[in-house]
C-alpha cells in the first residue's frame, strides 16, 4: 500500500511535467484519492475518433505496480476492443502482460495506439470487430464516427 | 452492411444501447456478448488471486530446506531413470529448498540462493563487485528510455537486502530473517521484479546476440522487444536459458543448473547433467576499461575470479567440464520441467 502510493506520486510528478510533452494525454488525480485516476485523450487523427475527446477511467489496486491499473472508456466508444456496454479495454498490458514498466501515462498511449489498430479478432465488441473482419471497413468507420461525434465531441449550438 | 440510415437509427434505442441487440448482427453474437459481460477485469484478477491463494497454501514463496531425500519420496512411484538420477544427485547434494510454481521460481530461487550465500560468507569483496554491475544495469535500462521511477524501486528493494546480509557477521539480519523476507511479498516480488528489470536490460542491450535464442521462441517480427515484453518484464512469466543467460551476465553471477530431466539417458549409464552459466566477459566494462584506472581493473579481477577465463573469447557459455581451475557457482539450481528449486552442495 505505501509502496504503491509512493509510486503513483512519482507518476503525479511526472505527469506534470508530461503534460506539455504529449498534448493528446491529460491524466488527472482524483483530488481526495491517489488511487482514483481519469484521464481524457484525443482521438487518433485518420481514424474514425479524430476530433473526440475520450474519458478513461483508473482504478488503481493496493499492488500496483506489480497489478495493473483497471482501465475503462468512460466515453461511450464504437471500437472491436472496448466493451460498448462497460467500456471495459481488452489490451494485453492491462492483463497478462502488465509489467510495472508500464505507467499511466504510457498505458493511455497504448490505448492511443489501440483506438488506432483494431485487434478484431480478440472483440469486445463483436458488432465492430465482425464488421472489421468480413472486411466492411466503410461499415465499421461509419458506426464509429457516428458514436465519436454523439458522445465525444462538444454538442454544437 | 450499415448504411448511414440505418447507422442513424442506432442511438433512438434508448432502452438497448448495445448494437449487438438492435437486429442486424445481433442475432449471432448477442449471445456472445453478454458471455464476455459476465467476465470482468476485476473478476478475471480476483480468480487470479484466488488460484493463487490456493498454491500459497501449498508452499510458500520460498520453502524450507529439506533433506535431499525428500526427492526421492516425491519420485517414489516415478520413472526409474529419474530415481536412478536422484541417487546421483543424493552423492553431491546435502539439501533441497523448493521454491513456488508460480512462474518466478528461477527469479525466487536466485534471490534467495545469492543472500544466503552473502550472509553466509560476508564476502564484502563480492558485494561490492555486484554493486557495480548493478550501477550498470541502472545506467543500461535509463539509455533504453525506461523512465527512472518504473524500476528504481525495485533495485532499491534489493539493494537494502543486500546490505542487510552483509553487516558483518553479528549486525547481519539472522537467516531466519531472510526466510521471512523472502516469504513477504511485498519484498520477494519486489526482488524478483528487479532481475526482471535486470535481465530485460541485459537482452536489449544485447539483442544481436540473444535473438538467435528467441527467434525460435516467438513468431513475431520484432522478436527481441516482444520477447522482453511478453516474457521478461511481467510477473509470472517463466524463465528459460535466455533469461538465466542474461541475468548471469548482467550480474557477473555464475549459475549451476543440475537437469533432473530425461535428458541423456538414451544410451549407456544413467549420468546426472549439469549446465554452468559463466558470466561472458563484461562488454559494458570494457569501456571503463580505457580509465584504466585502478578501480575499474579491480572490478575486472574480481569478475574474472567468478568467470572461466576460457569462455571469456567468444562470450558464449559452457558446460562444467573445462572449468576445474575455476571454483563451481555458489548458486546451484535444480532443473526439472518447467521448475527451479534450490541445490545445496555437500
């Protein structure tokens, strides 16, 4: 426990000073918790989430960083990855692979690059992942811009 | 196909905002869906913890030393090759100190084999020398852009051990002490997550050299990095000659493996095998080398002592054979498929 706490304050460190450095990545510390992150990204430009802002979700257990973070789309995500129900994330660092190498902020560039190279072939989303798997790339883009735009961009007017 | 009509009707579904629901793929993987559902992150970790629960029972991180015959009751009823190569090992080894199976055993094993050694020998020479290699090992992973704070801990974790076992004979921490460390898991993974950061170093750093050995272990493109991803850095992960390999030569610790296995026993007399990983001669020394200060030539000397000179030219590891002139590894482990314990010498 304070192992973990000790760490995740390095992390708060280092986010500040990231900040500038990656402008697609705000990770915020829940003010009362230090195991209680959100962090908002920009969706990948050439994707069907350029121009969304989306909200994670971490929640940070007593191991960490020998467990890894529990991460979720707290926007609303058309993607064959993220659970389209819970915004549940399948991505191997979050699971087996996790390794404490790995910190909040790269986890969040990991789902960066995620939102950007469907694994569909492991889905979450089935819909999504089938449409990308019978190869109906126009189907999959078209369902996506369309949740990017109702649930992550500002409402316009 | 979705059309965007179609696409547009999608969010009027007030009650089912789950697509998979809403008709036209939903048929075949509704069901598929809500299987997925009912398996959450958190539940997927807490039956991990469970099963672990479960092996924590039957033996601790680190056990205790037990007779070298309590091998031969495990393999009572096993194959006569292996009894027969139990009896070999029975004539050069007084004790046997099993670890967990929980993927972390060579890591464990080393861990608790080495700060016995150190506490045993106060070999203050020692200490110092794998100081220095640790030093280096900091100096390699920061140049491969891990970030400082991800693996400082860890080394900081075994640093503390280490001096705590070579205080001298009488400010030392006792050995039971050092059970119970080994035990605790907020310092034993915390250690064994440190030679993982240290071996992960020493492969990257190295990957020319290793990547003949992964090539065969992976299908990936990008083997040496996926390889240290996926079967170096996390927890858990089972340790081959690739790992043992980079951890000896990181550390400049000399390894025994004895192979209770069923290799060599085709033909002729049962014989026992053991493999020597002798640390290849410190490439990343060498660089200090051009100091030519007297530090660093002690640092040399004092690998050199724990090195077979011999295999230093080619940097490649050798059976014991050719190595009488040299003392045999302090840390020997027993091998039998897919596990490591610890061996201790007569």
């Amino acid at each position: 426990m304070q192992a973990s706490r000790a760490r995740l304050f390095k992390e708060y460190k280092e986010v500040q000073r990231e900040k500038v450095v990656d402008p697609d990545i705000q990770l915020v510390c829940d003010d009362s918790n230090i195991f209680k992150w959100t962090a908002l990204i920009k969706g990948p430009s050439e994707t069907p989430y350029e121009g969304g802002l989306f909200q994670l979700a971490f929640a940070i257990p007593e191991h960490y960083p020998l467990q890894p973070p529990q991460a979720r789309f707290l926007t609303k995500i058309f993607h064959p990855n993220v659970h389209f129900k819970t915004g549940e994330i399948c991505l191997d660092i979050l699971k087996t692979a996790w390794s404490p190498a790995w910190t909040l902020q790269s986890v969040c560039r990991a789902i960066i690059a995620l939102m950007a190279h469907p694994e569909p072939d492991s889905p979450l989303n089935c819909d999504s992942g089938n449409l990308l798997r019978s190869g109906d790339l126009r189907g999959y883009r078209s369902m996506a811009r369309m949740y990017t735009r109702l649930a992550a961009m500002p409402k316009k007017g | 196909m979705p059309d965007s009509t179609e696409a547009a009707e999608e969010p009027r579904s007030d009650q089912n905002p789950n697509p998979s629901a809403s008709g036209f793929l939903g048929a075949v993987t509704a069901e598929e869906g809500n299987e997925w559902s009912s398996f959450r992150d958190d539940e997927i970790m807490k039956q991990h913890s469970e099963i672990q629960a479960v092996e924590a029972v039957k033996i601790p991180f680190v056990g205790d030393k037990e007779p070298i015959t309590a091998l031969a009751a495990e393999f009572q009823y096993g194959s006569p090759i292996l009894q027969e190569k139990i009896k070999l090992i029975a004539e050069q080894y007084l004790a046997l100190r099993r670890t967990r199976g929980d993927g972390n055993c060579f890591f464990r094993s080393f861990m608790f084999s080495y700060l016995e050694h150190i506490l045993e020998t106060q070999d203050k020479a020692e200490v110092e020398r794998i100081i220095a290699h640790i030093e280096m090992c900091k100096k390699t992973l920061k140049s491969q852009g891990f970030t400082d704070f991800t693996f400082e801990d860890f080394f900081s974790t075994f640093l503390e051990q280490l001096e705590s076992v070579s205080q001298g004979q009488d400010a030392s921490i006792s050995h039971d002490e050092l059970l119970e460390r080994s035990r605790d898991q907020s310092i034993s993974d915390y250690v064994v997550m440190f030679f993982r950061f240290v071996t992960t170093g020493e492969i990257r750093s190295r990957s020319e050299f290793f990547e003949p050995f992964i090539l065969g272990l992976t299908n990936s493109s990008n083997t040496v990095d996926q390889f240290c991803k996926t079967s170096v850095e996390p927890m858990g992960e089972e340790s081959d000659h690739v790992h043992i390999t980079a951890l000896s030569d990181a550390l400049g610790v000399a390894i025994r493996v004895v192979y209770l296995d069923r290799s060599s026993c085709e033909a002729g007399p049962v014989t026992i095998n053991h493999h020597d990983f002798i640390p290849s001669a410190p490439s990343k020394m060498s660089t200090e080398r051009d100091d030519s200060t007297m530090a660093s030539t002690n640092i040399i000397t004092e690998t050199a002592t724990v090195s077979n000179p011999s295999e230093q030219e080619d940097g490649t590891t050798a059976t014991a054979a050719t190595t009488e002139d040299s003392r045999p590894p302090f840390v020997t482990l027993l091998y039998r498929p897919g596990h490591y314990d610890i061996l201790y010498p007569k």
